[in-house]
C-alpha cells in the first residue's frame, strides 16, 4: 500500500465527495477536513492485506474507492471463507479496534482502490474536538455494523 498525501487528492476525495457516502453522512465539513487532514489516505491494489488474524487492532479502514474482501477461519488448519465484501463508503476493522482484541480474520482488497485509515488515536481526537459529529459518527458506524449483523444472520439461515 501506498500512503498519499491528502493535499494531492483533495479533489479526487473532497468533503462533498465524502458527505455522499454513508461513513461520513450528516458529518460537518471542519469535522471532516479533521479526518482527512489527519487519516492516512492509502492507495492500495487488488490482493494487498490491509490486516491479518492476530494483529494489533488499532486502527479501522474507510473504502474511499474499489472494495475489500474479509475473510475468516473456524481454525488455524482450517480454509479461509470469505464473510463479507465492504464496498465504497464502508468500514472495514471498526469491531477490533473497538473491542481491544487482535484481528480475528483477514481483509484483503478484492479491487484495486484507496482507504482512509483512521487509527484509535484519530478516533478519540476526533470525540474531544467534535464531540456532537462524534456522536453521529458512531450512529453511522452503528447503523452499517446493524445491516452487516443482518446480512451474517441471513447467510446462517441459508445455510441452515
């Protein structure tokens, strides 16, 4: 992966690009140009790891463009099965970082594209400085966290 400067892509990645997808929905424009200015903003090609089971997590992913495959294991000996497909607007690593525990699976870009990594650090600057957008943020995050919870309930019911 390679890290980009936003300067360079603030066109490409402007605050009105970013109030169209549903991360970063209803969030003001100085709280967004916080997270800009201060996430990474990662290029990255199709088959490159953003994770792996057992590492740190510190950080989450937001898919600014292509998309991301997530993939777990029942076992160490075990074949990787793929989970869930995060698209644009989507995050990716939010449940680890949230619950202090390493990755349980692995994330892989399935498309070529750019990530806006946000670490825990960002996180928690972000709900001193912005504390009102910080609040619709985590309602953003809740909301598709809900839907990924539904989509894994029904690939449970098929399978039953």
């Amino acid at each position: 992966m390679q890290e980009l400067q936003y300067a360079e892509r603030r066109e490409q990645f402007s605050t009105d690009f970013c109030h169209g997808l549903s991360m970063f929905g209803a969030l003001s424009d100085a709280s967004l140009d916080f997270m800009l200015q201060r996430g990474r903003i990662l290029q990255a090609d199709a088959g490159e790891a953003l994770f792996s089971v057992g590492e740190k997590s510190d950080m989450f992913y937001v898919v600014l463009a292509g998309s991301v495959r997530f993939f777990q294991a029942k076992d160490e000996s075990a074949m990787k099965v793929p989970l869930r497909k995060y698209q644009v607007g989507e995050q990716v690593g939010f449940v680890g970082m949230i619950g202090l525990h390493q990755r349980r699976g692995d994330a892989l870009m399935e498309e070529s594209g750019y990530l806006m990594e946000i670490s825990s650090e960002l996180f928690h600057q972000l709900c001193e400085k912005f504390p009102e957008m910080f609040q619709i943020f985590l309602i953003n995050i809740t909301r598709e966290m809900s839907r990924e919870i539904s989509q894994l309930d029904l690939m449970y019911i098929e399978k039953e």
